[in-house]
C-alpha cells in the first residue's frame, strides 16, 4: 500500500497526479490546466456542439483500477458525450422556461435549439478493459449510507473538478468527483449540479462503493429536479451549496446496478485489504 503524488506548475496551473494503490487497486486522480482553445474549439467539432463548458478540464481523470486491467474511469470528455443522450423532453421543458426568464436575449433563444446549453450529463464512468470488464446488471441492492457514517480512517482522498460553466451570468453547471479509500472499502461521488437562475436547479448523482471480500461494486444513480417556484420555502442561501439543497430537490429516477468484476481465477482470502 503506497501513495504517490507529483505536482507541477503548467500554464499557471498547479497540475498533480495521485496514485493510491491498495489489494489489487490503484487509484488514479490526475488534475491539470483548463483545455486550450483549440483543442476546445476541435473538440467541440467533433462532438456537434457549438459551445463548450468555458472551464473543462479534458485531461482531469479519475480511475480506479485492477490489476487485471479493468475498472472504471471518470472524465470531462466522455460526460460531455452523454449530454445529447438526455431525454428531450427534459431540455425542451428547461429551455423554454429559459426563454420565459430570458426574454430579452436574443442569444439565450439561438442557442438553446441547437444543443442543450446546460450541458447536463447523465454519465455514470467509463468502464475499463478490453479482454475483462465489469458487467452493470440491475439489482434492488442499494448502498448502506449507515456503514458508511461509521468512523473510519480515511486512507486516501481526492476530489476532481471535470467542467464547469457559469451559463452566461445565469447561474452555474459542474461536474465533479471524489473518492474516500477505508481500510476495507471505497466509496465514490460523481456530482453533476445545475442551477439556472430563476428557472430550476437539478443534481444528477453516482454513487459507487466497493466492499473488501465482495466480487461486485454497488453503482446508484439519481436524479434530482426542482423548479425554483417549487422551492420558495427553501433559503435562497441554499441554492448555491449542491450537499444543502439536494434534500430540498424532487426525486425524480433511480437506478441501482451491480457492476460484478470478472472471474480471474481464485481470489486471496484475506479481507483486511480491498479485492
């Protein structure tokens, strides 16, 4: 069991890379400097979007791995291809309350037939490997948030920032994951926030966590949504702290998944360190 971090200066940002391998994984959490314009510019290209986060971070990741190579990864680049994926009757509905709020914009009434301005993502991670991966089945198995209160040392921790953007003035759309390794299990929170000013806030949640002498992790992923007309009981104080105002939100879906890991063979018996 070791942690290794090295830290640099690059474009006036301080980049770092974290390994933190325990049993037979490691841990990746690599953060650096906002994308160039170009690379943004090509990106965006590619994908069919006018318009990018203004602040996305394409080389920041987050990867828990095996030795026998799969695992799951979370990064800027692949939440964003997710974007176009969202149900379009969840845009139409937020754009148009969008242009109520925002009539006088010319530039809000452009954009928001082309793409989903909000950026908002139902990415879960990417899963690893190319001969094993991890296989995602339903299951009515949930996480015990109980356990995970518990006092416990906290062996390694790490939060990345994957996009952000604050939509013009009018509010803010972010990305984000952090991970907390226990001697005997890791638990992880991929955090997407919206709010748009006046219209809505929406939290689209993934939880993973791993268990020491499982052959499985357990994935949940939310999603949150309330109009701000709904939440006039709520402090406007709270609208900006994503962990304050997801109680106050409207539960809107969930999905639990097992995510089993392959059979590689026997696995060691000792349950002191995660398997």
């Amino acid at each position: 069991m070791f942690a290794n971090l090295s830290a640099m200066m690059t474009h006036g940002f301080k980049s770092s890379k974290q390994d933190f391998t325990f049993g037979p994984w490691k841990v990746t959490a690599a953060k650096t400097h906002i994308m160039k314009s170009k690379d943004i510019e090509r990106l965006g290209e590619e994908m069919h979007m006018p318009s990018l986060p203004e602040m996305l971070f394409g080389d920041n990741i987050l990867r828990i791995q095996h030795t026998d190579g799969y695992g799951i990864e979370f990064n800027a680049i692949d939440a964003l291809k997710r974007v176009n994926n969202m149900h379009d009757s969840v845009k139409v509905a937020c754009a148009q309350e969008w242009q109520e709020s925002r009539a006088d914009s010319e530039h809000s009434k452009e954009v928001v037939k082309r793409y989903d301005w909000t950026y908002t993502t139902d990415y879960r991670g990417t899963l690893l490997g190319e001969d094993l991966q991890m296989t995602a089945t339903e299951t009515s198995e949930r996480i015990d948030m109980e356990k995970l209160k518990a006092r416990e040392q906290i062996m390694f921790f790490d939060d990345v920032l994957l996009f952000e953007d604050e939509l013009h003035d009018h509010g803010v759309s972010m990305i984000s994951v952090k991970i907390r390794v226990m001697p005997t299990s890791f638990f992880l929170l991929l955090r997407f926030f919206l709010r748009v000013d006046g219209v809505l806030i929406r939290i689209n949640d993934t939880r993973l966590y791993h268990e020491a002498g499982k052959n499985y992790m357990i994935r949940e992923y939310s999603t949150r949504e309330s109009n701000i007309s709904e939440l006039q009981n709520v402090p406007a104080a709270l609208y900006t702290d994503p962990n304050e105002i997801s109680q106050h939100l409207t539960l809107k879906l969930t999905k639990c998944e097992k995510l089993e890991l392959p059979e590689t063979g026997p696995q060691p018996g000792n349950t002191e360190a995660l398997q």
